[in-house]
C-alpha cells in the first residue's frame, strides 16, 4: 500500500494502480474488509486521475464489495465515496435501488452522507455559530 502510495504521489498513475490492486488482493485474501475498501478507494482515486476504462469496472467491483457488508461492518468504515461514485457513473440503475441505496447510506452515515469533508466541516461550523 505504500508503495502504490509512493508512485501515487509521483504521478506514475499506472505503476500505483497495480500496486494497489495488488494490495486490494493481498488485503481480501487476508480478509481484511477495511483494507479491501480503503484500496478500492485509493485506487479509484488514481483512475479517477486518468480516466482510464477500468474505472467503471473496478467502480461496479468495489460498490458489490461494500454494499454487501453488514451494517454492523460499515459502521466504523466510511463507504460514501465508493456509493456516490457508483450511484452519479452507473445510470442504468433502476431507480427504487437507487433510492433503496440512498436509504441505507442514509441510516448509516446520516442525511450528509455523500458531503465531502471539507463541506461537512463548513456546515458544522455554521450550524456550531447559530444560535439555539
């Protein structure tokens, strides 16, 4: 992982991209599902990067991976940007998935679920300034 994360960081998008789909096998022959997500993650992000054909691919991949956890699983791991992703690239999803989606990120993450963190600390910070 740190190696994918290395070659990330110096812009060799196709090296870091096998580096983390090696680490992504490495992590679900482990069993490791935090790991597993957190290098579907990374390596989305890289292909976001270049937009490479894969990435619809890996994308579908790595939602089936996520969604079929359990609850009890995704509570202390974050899945928001694998869904968002999926649910904004894949349009042939019929819309009561979607929303069945929808709800169950909802009653994971919360109504915010799909704000980026930064949007998220904005809006804590203004809801913090109001008064009660």
């Amino acid at each position: 992982m740190y190696q994918a994360a290395t070659y990330s960081m110096n812009d060799e998008h196709k090296k870091a991209t096998t580096a983390f789909l090696q680490a992504l096998e490495v992590a679900r022959l482990a069993g490791n599902k935090p790991h597993v997500l957190n290098c579907y993650n990374s390596v989305l992000l890289v292909l976001l990067k270049q937009e490479q054909s894969a990435y619809e691919k890996i994308l579908h991949e790595a939602f089936e991976f996520a969604y079929a956890m359990t609850d009890e699983e995704l509570s202390s791991i974050n899945i928001s940007f694998i869904v968002s992703a999926y649910l904004s690239k894949i349009k042939d999803t019929e819309a009561s998935y979607r929303q069945t989606i929808s709800s169950r990120m909802i009653s994971l993450y919360g109504f915010h679920w799909q704000e980026s963190a930064k949007d998220a600390i904005r809006r804590i910070e203004k809801e913090n300034k109001e008064p009660q």
